[in-house]
C-alpha cells in the first residue's frame, strides 16, 4: 500500500550506504609494479558484487595512516552508514588504528581474499595478492585491544553466504548509525507508574544515540488548527482508497482525526524526530483534545516511523530500528496467554503497523468506543497480523549506560477470530514454548512493551547489538 501523498518521506532506503576501505602498504609496488591498481580493482569488484545490498563509496586504496583518517573522515562526512574494511594486501595495523577505533560509524572486517583457493599455479604475484588474512589479524587485534566493538565476516567474497551475512551487517549497522542521529519526540509526559519505560535519558544519548524531543500538546492543538483543508481532504481521500472505512464515522470525526495525524506528523518533522510516543492521559487530561490519535499511530509507522504508547522512549526506538533492521518495525505488548495454543496474544489499545496485516483480509478504519483516556470514540485501524515466522525485541535499560536487549523468535499462528476485539492483534507462538519462553522473558527483565517484525530475525538483532555494545539476550 501507498504512503499517504502527505507523507514527508517513505520507508527506510533499501540499501545501507557503505564505504569499502581497501588497505595495502607501498612495501609491494617495487615487486609488483601496478599493484595497486591491480588491487583496486578487486576492490571495486567486491563492491559491485555486493550492489544489490548496499550503495558503495569506494575509496582508493590506502596505503598509510594520514590517507586511512581521510579516507574515514570522507566516509563520516557524506553520512554512510557503516565502514566494510577489506585487505587488498597485508596492511600494518598501526597505520589503521586510530581511523578504525575513533570512528563513530559501525565496522565490519571482511576477511576475505582475491582467489577462493590455493593451486600450483600460484606465485609470489598471487601469494602477494591473497595474503590479506594475516592483515585481517594484525587489525582485528589492534580493535580488540581498543575495545572497539565490529563485526568479521570471513568467507568467499563471491559466494551467496558471504552476501546474506554482509547484508546482515549492513542493515545493523544502518540502524545503529540511525540510533545515533535519531530523535524521539514524547508528547507530553510518560505514564505515571510504569517503571520498565524509564531511562536515564543522558545516558541513552552518551551509550546509544536516542536524544528525546520533549513536544508540547499545545503545539499539537495549535498546529491542528493550522492545516489547511485540501490536506485533511487529500489524507481522507487516501483512506477512502486503501482503507474498508466504517460508515458510522461522521465527517466530522475523521477530519479531527486526520488533522491529529497530520498535526504530529508536521511536528515530527519541525522538530527532526524519527520516532514518537503519545501517552493517553497526556492527551486526555490536557482538555484540547476530542480524541486519541491511534490511527494516526497506525498509519505513521506504516511510513517508517518508530512509535510507542504511553511516552516510551526505549520502546519507540526499538520500533524504529525493527524498521532500519528488517523493515515494517511494529509496536505491541504481550496482553495474554493461550496455554492450548502455546501462544501469547499480542496487541496494545489501538496502535499498530498495518503493514504487517495479513494479505487476505482489508484494512478496517471503525468508529471504536474506548474508555481509556475519557474521550471521544478515535477512529482505528484494524486487522490482524499476517502468519508466519516473527521475531520480538525488547530494549531493557539496566542502569546507567548499560543496556540489554531480549529477543524471543516464532510464528505468527493462524488462530481463531476474535471478533470483539476492534484492535490489531496476532498470536505468536514461541519457537522455546511459552513457558520457557516467558520464563526466560521475566528473568532477563524483558519490557512489556515491544517491537516484532515478521520473519526470523533473531541473527539480525544479535548483529546489531555486537555493533552497538548492548547485551544480547534469546529466549
């Protein structure tokens, strides 16, 4: 489905920006005079070989520390997402050390070589050409030593095995550079009481990146008032066409509802938040407001923002990097279990990515009564979640700038209706069981509130948690 034509940006790009750092040293152009075009070339060859994951910025090979710092600057300064370092040649270390540990950009080393393998034709020309494995060690000893977090993938750079696992890392580090620029506005306060959504909001800044935007309701109510008609009729018209739109809503409710939608999304963007949290009594007890904004939730996470209830900051970047990582990030809780299903029943009070909807049932836009927040019916969108393999995750901030995240993989199952409840939903079945499943959940502190995205992605969220220094938890 479309995004609204109000829509300021679409999903994610659908490849990371990588920069390729080809490293040799001038010890072998003597012996081998045109060596270094003859391994840039293998440079650019790697590259194109991986276009279809990542766009490149190749840089020329390095072959000393100044042209190592500038060619890592370069990186940083056109904003990529992440540095892939590839021995062209054995590359002392030291040359390298500073440019790889002092950067702010995630790091991979391919340990890779030219040729796949050792024959009697080789010479020294070919033993020179190869012997990147012994650069790949000096390197990875001098990061370790600096305790600089990256990821090794070894392997035969032509193959299908190495590209799915440089694509994982691609997409972790996407979401970890991500992570380090993002925004995450809160619309007034957070609910009252709810401890595991609390964070030390300096130290998710100094460890992660998520600096929270403190929005004022009133700059909702105010930029409500503001938008023009044709924009509320434009957003009202696209539901009408991709959207089964309940007729018991009045004009009138749908127009308050699309200026609320259009309203946080025009702040979002004033203000350069990626992801956002709206808490129910922050907007009910404000006395400006009609209704809740959860179709607008729905819709503006269809369109790649991260999203929360109840001023969730941990939860609403979670949602965001599930849309960096996997793609289609969506946010829901845990409301109950099904003991004869083994599975858990997963909703929250209205909020949801429809773009995890099953395919063989319409998106409903319904006139919905909820109590909570003492206002007005707010239309939602309904529709429960496509079957198949899904993953969850959940941020757990455990004090100071240590942080863990807990990750449980399993299906979507293809459960009975439950047709009193006007909210998305799903069941997921553990791939550990419920039990051991939810065991392990509560034991490592797991949040109740989360982020699933279809598809297995357990491997991804390990990835990004190696990059990002958080602790990685599977149950």
């Amino acid at each position: 489905m479309p995004a609204p034509p109000t829509a300021p940006r679409t999903l994610p790009a659908p490849r990371p920006r990588i920069g390729l750092l080809g490293i040799m040293q001038p010890l072998y152009d003597d012996m081998i005079p045109g060596i270094t075009e003859h391994q840039a070339g293998y440079a650019a060859r790697v590259a194109e070989k991986l276009s279809d994951t990542a766009e490149w910025t190749v840089a020329p090979p390095v072959r000393g520390r100044d042209q190592a710092e500038q060619a890592v600057r370069d990186f940083e300064d056109a904003g990529l997402d992440g540095v892939l370092v590839v021995m062209l040649t054995y590359g002392p270390s030291m040359r390298v050390t500073r440019a790889l540990t002092q950067t702010r950009l995630p790091v991979a080393l391919a340990n890779i070589q030219p040729d796949p393998e050792v024959t009697a034709a080789w010479d020294m020309d070919d033993m020179t050409y190869n012997q990147g494995i012994h650069g790949a060690q000096d390197t990875a000893n001098a990061m370790v030593r600096a305790g600089r977090p990256f990821e090794v993938i070894t392997g035969e750079w032509q193959s299908p095995e190495f590209a799915e696992r440089f694509d994982r890392w691609a997409r972790a580090a996407r979401a970890v550079t991500a992570w380090r620029r993002l925004r995450v506005g809160v619309f007034g306060y957070p609910m009252n009481g709810m401890g595991d959504a609390r964070v030390d909001e300096t130290a998710l800044l100094r460890s992660l990146g998520p600096e929270v935007e403190v929005i004022a309701p009133g700059a909702l109510h105010r930029t409500m008032a503001e938008l023009s008609s044709e924009e509320v009729s434009a957003l009202m018209k696209w539901e009408d066409e991709n959207f089964e739109v309940d007729q018991r809503l009045s004009k009138e409710e749908r127009e308050d509802h699309a200026r609320m939608q259009l309203g946080i999304e025009r702040l979002l963007v004033q203000h350069g938040c990626e992801a956002y949290s709206t808490h129910f009594d922050a907007i009910g007890e404000d006395g400006r407001f009609a209704r809740l904004p959860m179709a607008a939730a729905s819709t503006l996470m269809a369109q790649g923002y991260g999203f929360a209830g109840e001023g969730d900051v941990l939860a609403a970047a979670i949602v965001h990097a599930g849309h960096q990582l996997a793609g289609d990030g969506h946010f829901t809780e845990m409301y109950a279990m099904d003991f004869p299903s083994d599975s858990i029943l997963m909703s929250h009070m209205g909020e949801g990515n429809w773009r995890v909807a099953r395919d063989d049932e319409p998106l409903r836009l319904i006139k919905r009564p909820l109590g909570i927040g003492g206002l007005a019916d707010p239309p939602t969108v309904v529709f429960r979640y496509r079957t198949g393999p899904a993953t969850l995750a959940s941020l757990v901030a455990l004090g100071g700038e240590d942080f863990r995240l807990v990750v449980a993989e399993g299906e979507i199952i293809d459960a009975p209706e439950l047709p009193s409840l006007e909210m998305p939903y799903g069941q997921f079945r553990p791939s550990s069981g419920i039990r051991d499943c939810m065991d392990a959940w509560l034991r490592a502190g797991g949040t109740h509130h989360m982020a699933m995205n279809i598809g297995h992605r357990a491997e991804d969220w390990r990835v990004l948690c190696d990059l990002a220094g958080i602790e990685y938890v599977q149950v």
